[in-house]
C-alpha cells in the first residue's frame, strides 16, 4: 500500500510541474482569465486520469485512447520540460524577452511531442519481420530445416484490436511457417475485448500449427485461459512439454508472474525429454539462462521486454537482462528475444517497433 501511495504523490507532482509549464505557456498566448485557467486544469486533470477511468468505463473505449495518448505526451513532457527550463533560464543573460522565449519554446515542444507521438503509432501499428537464421547441431526427422514463426506481447485489446490481429495473421501465413509460437502476453489483461472484437476467429485462420505459453498478463482469473486460447486454436503448454513429429520437444514454463506463481522446475520438466533431439523453450521473461543452458536448452524464445518500448528505457532493459533484445548464444544454448507484435500502456514505440521473428533453423544433416 505505501508503494501505490508514494507513486500516485510523485505522480501527481510531475503532474503539477507539467500543468504549472503549460499554464505559463498559455499566458505568453493572453489567456488569464481565472475562468480558463480552472477550465484548463480540469481538463488537465481528466487526461492525466482518463486512463484510469478507461478501466472502469470499459464500453467507452475512446476513454481508453485518450488516456493511452496522455500516457506518451506525459512520458516526454518529463523527458523535455526539464530542458526547456533550463533553456529559458539560460535566456535571461541574452537580449530575448522572457515571454518570446517561453512561448516559442512552448510551440516547439508541443511539435516535438506531437511529432514523436505520430512516429510512435506508426512504429507500433506497423510491424516488421526480423529474420534470424540459425543451426542447432542435432537431427531431427524428415527434412533437417524449419521454418519458425513468433510473435510475443500481442497484448490483445482495446488498443491492440482485430485489425491488428488481422495483419498478424496475414503476415504470420505469407512467411509459410512451419511452426507458430507465441511465448506470452497474448491478452491485456482483460480477456473481454479480446472475445468482443472476435480475435479468437481471426488468429484460427493462421496455416500452421501454433503453440503457446502464458505472460504476466495472460491472468484474467474470470475465463478459463487455456481454453479460450484453445478456442483461439493455440495449443497451450503451461509447464508442459510436447514432442513433435520431427522429434524435437517444445516447453511451455508458466510465467515468473507474481509471489504466488508456483511453476514446475526446468530440470524435472527436462526429465520428459530426450537430449539428444532439438529442445525448443517458450519463456516468457528471458531470465534463467543458466539453468536452461545447464538443462540442455537448445533455444529459448522470449519476449517481455518489449525492448523498452520507448527510448530512453531501452538503456534500463538493457541493463536489467542478459539478453533484452535480438539473439545471444551462450555455448549451445541460442536465445532469442522479441521487441513484442503489440505494446502495453501506450500505442507508442520510439527506438523499437513492433515485430514479428522469423527463425530459419537448419539442423545436423545425416552422415553417410
């Protein structure tokens, strides 16, 4: 509880300090009416909660979209507005007025927010396919090559809606898979939009066999998850194993999650498998690399991360996990991790994009 109540003070303090730089702005514009002046933080206040109230007003979705707009103008407000302070502070040893400063100043971190925001929708609306190709030093049967498909944190939703998904499907089939894997965060949270907009129906139109694993926000606990993800025609492996035709063996973990997450250990997960053929991880978080690289873990796929999703965060993912984004080997284990086919709280992605991975993998071909 003490958590929750130190963010929402530091929250709406950085809330302040951005309405009291847009207030002074709009005086450089002679707006001082008191009338407008209470006018303007109400409305402020509304954008700055709207994305809390999308939450408890579900059936008016543009709640959801002004609030999710808000969350990115919020995060480079408190990127830029420290500068533009400076900078204004720095004017006063120049010949500039103070009022021409502060209003220009005001126009062009408007544009600048405005800008990136168009830049990050586009980023986040328009995926493109990430092509790794590589060899796992084992056979397999029938033809030693695979064609893998993944796609990780679709997040599923209101804001990440049916045409979203209709282009994953169109992409995922124009690349043939062999193979579809979804390591996780297939829904946000709420499963309801994810049935209202009919994605179960869409994502059975994908060709290929599709296997997946639960995220930290694959957790509605009013559905039953693994069957409306059966529905969907995903097959679930929440600490499960399934081996293919070809031999190789597929492991679904059960998210990290929260404390109360009880999963099965890798080690007595592996005890089902034979070593000596391909073994594929679905994990969610891409933590552990020891022990899947201890276990005999031919390639673990991940995503999570979202590669920060907006820069400069990229810098902390990065120095949170061994691998946030891209391929790593380490011995034979191959890990790679995806940027995420989605994004969470904002439809904004500044140096990432959203992605769909293509893994080409080529197997020990047969000695004659």
């Amino acid at each position: 509880m003490g958590f929750f109540i130190v963010v929402f003070v530091v929250y709406n303090l950085l809330l302040f300090y951005i309405g009291w730089n847009g207030w002074k702005w709009l005086q450089t514009l002679s707006v001082n009416k008191k009338s407008i002046k209470y006018i303007y933080w109400v409305f402020l206040l509304f954008f700055a909660y709207s994305f809390m109230l999308g939450r408890w007003l579900e059936e008016f979705q543009i709640i959801t979209w002004v609030g999710a707009i808000w969350l990115g103008v919020f995060y480079f407000s408190i990127l830029f507005l420290p500068l533009v302070n400076l900078f204004v502070f720095l004017s006063r040893f120049t010949r500039f007025s103070k009022r021409n400063v502060i209003k220009w100043s005001g126009f062009t971190t408007g544009i600048a927010i405005g800008c990136l925001i168009a830049i990050g929708i586009n980023n986040a609306y328009s995926p493109v396919v990430r092509t790794y190709p590589i060899n796992i030093p084992k056979q397999v049967e029938g033809k030693q090559t695979m064609n893998i498909v993944m796609a990780s944190d679709m997040h599923f939703g209101v804001l990440s809606g049916a045409r979203h998904a209709k282009n994953l499907v169109k992409q995922i089939n124009s690349l043939n898979p062999d193979i579809v894997l979804f390591p996780g965060d297939i829904i946000d949270d709420d499963v309801k939009p994810y049935l209202d907009k009919g994605i179960p129906q869409i994502l059975r139109q994908i060709n290929a066999p599709v296997y997946a694993s639960f995220g930290n926000h694959d957790r509605d606990q009013s559905a039953d998850l693994v069957k409306v993800f059966t529905n969907s025609g995903m097959n679930v492996l929440d600490d499960e194993t399934v081996k293919l035709d070809n031999g190789i063996t597929l492991i679904g973990r059960k998210d990290r999650g929260y404390q109360d997450v009880v999963r099965a250990k890798l080690a007595d997960l592996m005890k089902l498998v034979d070593g000596t053929k391909p073994v594929i991880l679905l994990e969610h978080q891409p933590y552990d690399f020891d022990s899947s690289e201890k276990n005999g873990v031919d390639l673990m796929l991940s995503g999570h991360t979202h590669r920060g999703q907006i820069a400069p965060m990229n810098l902390i993912t990065n120095k949170i996990y061994e691998n946030d984004w891209g391929y790593l080997k380490r011995g034979q284990l191959q890990s790679i991790v995806s940027s995420g086919y989605g994004f969470w709280g904002t439809p904004i992605r500044i140096g990432s994009r959203s992605e769909i991975v293509q893994i080409k993998v080529t197997f020990k071909q047969n000695e004659h």
